[in-house]
C-alpha cells in the first residue's frame, strides 16, 4: 500500500487530512485489511483495503451501511467515501471505539433497538434488496420476490446447495428438501419482509462509550426477522437480556427451534463454502432434521 497516495486520496474524498504515519492496524475480519488512522482535526478514521478487483464488496457495504442508518433505529458508522487507489479497493468510515458493554441493560436496549430495525418493512411488500451483495466473500442474490418461501428457498438455499456441489457436495435430497423448506415456510414463514442487517453475529456488533449498541459489516436484505434471530443463535455472544427485549415486541414464532434450524442452515452451507472443514456435517445433519420434520 502506498500510504501517501492513499493519504491524498483521503484528503481529497472526504473532509479529513489523514495522518497515515499515526495509523494502527485492526482486525478487518477475514476478507479485508483494516486500519484506524488519526486526521489532522484530532478525529479517527476506519480505512478498508480490499484488492482493486473486489470494490465491489465496499460499494455494497455503503449501500448497506446507508440502509441501516436511514432506518434510524440502531447507531451504524457513517461511510465516507469508497474508491480505488492503485490496485486497492478502498472504505473509509467513521471509527468507533468500541467499550465492553455486556451487561443486562445494553443487552436489552441492542434487543429493543434491533426489534425496532425489523419494524421497518420493504415499501412494495417483496422480499430481497435493490441491489446484490454478499455474505462474507460469497455472492448473495437479492433478486426481489414476492413470497418469502420461493425467496428463502431459491436464493439463499439453492444458491448454496449448488455452492456445494461446486466444491465437490453434490446433496443428492436437494429436490425434496427445496420442498420442505417451501413447505415449512410457507405455514411459519414471514408476511412481510423486515428490513434485516442479514449477517448479525456478535463479531459485527459492539458498544460505543455511551453504551450505544454499533452495527456494522452488513448483508441487508428485507425478509422474516426470525433468520436474523436465528443467526445471533448461531455462535452465541447475545445474552438472554437481548432476546427477552426483542420478545416483548416481537413474539416467538410456532415452531421456533425448526425454523431457526432452517434459517441457520443458508450460512452452515455458506460456512461449508468459505471454510470446508466440520461445517459440512453439521449442515448435513440440519438437512437429516428438516426432512425429517
């Protein structure tokens, strides 16, 4: 990376002088780079780098990032600018110092404020997004659609079980289990597409010094709150203090530990095509259990 370079496009995009020899690398998850960088205002800034051929990503993730603070609901980092230099992708955003905030009372008020975000519904009742992105590095279609069934089933399940024929997995209970998950979608699934973060695990969650729950790192598309919920299940972190908060504005829903297993099984299978390894059987046996239902 050529800070200079990096440090006048920077100046010259956003409202900051950056002081990129007073820059301090940060985890940036397992795609990109990340670096906190001081400005010549005393302010902090977080730079992405990605390479150049991947800009898609961070076009997306401003789309999303936009989304969410429009929503109003949930405090999210304010995007700055988005462009290449050299061979790099490049997003700069707000940085926000995050405090460990895990208490009963800033657990509940991130229940309270993400059931406040799935209040906020799709404006023409279809579920997806106007515009595709990703979940990690894979490609994640939000082609629109007007039931949540065929949507959940078509884009999120299908697109993965074809993934995973690709990396050698070839699901030989596709048919039938496109089926099902129609099926148990179609009696359970969602009416109206809520407007979802879409890849809210803790990882993507912090606290800001007043206590303010921060969500970044989106994937968002409008679909049945209860795959959000799903996956905050799916690698812990949310304390029973978050999801009674949620629960006293939105209900459980019937059969709630299957649905849940269903949801969780788009990013099992994802998991599987990012990373192989012990996801496959745990997708496989999500897959024994939903036939079996």
């Amino acid at each position: 990376m050529d800070w200079t370079n990096l440090g006048n496009w920077i100046a010259a995009n956003t409202d900051f002088t950056p002081l990129v020899e007073s820059r301090k690398s940060v985890g940036g998850g397992c795609i990109n780079e990340a670096w906190v960088i001081s400005t010549s205002n005393d302010r902090r800034i977080f730079v992405k780098v990605n390479s150049r051929q991947n800009f898609d990503l961070f076009e997306a993730e401003i789309r999303g990032l936009l989304q969410l603070r429009e929503a109003g609901a949930i405090r999210v980092p304010e995007p700055y600018a988005c462009g290449a230099v050299g061979d790099h992708a490049i997003l700069v955003m707000e940085a926000v110092t995050p405090f460990s905030w895990q208490d009963a009372g800033h657990q509940s008020r991130l229940g309270r404020q993400l059931a406040e975000l799935h209040e906020v519904t799709s404006t023409d009742g279809t579920f997806g997004n106007t515009y595709q992105n990703h979940i990690g590095r894979t490609p994640q279609n939000n082609e629109p659609s007007a039931n949540w069934a065929d949507f959940f089933a078509q884009r999120r399940i299908d697109f993965q079980l074809q993934l995973a024929a690709k990396n050698g997995w070839n699901i030989e209970e596709r048919a039938e289990l496109l089926c099902v998950v129609r099926e148990i979608l179609n009696g359970a699934g969602a009416s109206e597409g809520s407007l979802l973060h879409g890849d809210l695990w803790s990882g993507n969650v912090a606290f800001d010094e007043s206590g303010n729950p921060v969500i970044f790192d989106p994937a968002c598309y409008f679909g049945d709150r209860e795959a959000e919920i799903a996956f905050t299940r799916m690698f812990g972190g949310f304390s029973p203090a978050f999801y009674r908060a949620y629960r006293e504005i939105h209900p459980l829903p019937e059969r709630e530990a299957l649905l849940h297993r269903l949801y969780n099984l788009y990013h099992e299978l994802n998991h599987f095509a990012l990373f192989g390894g012990g996801y496959r059987q745990q997708a496989a046996e999500t897959i024994r259990l939903i036939l079996a239902s």
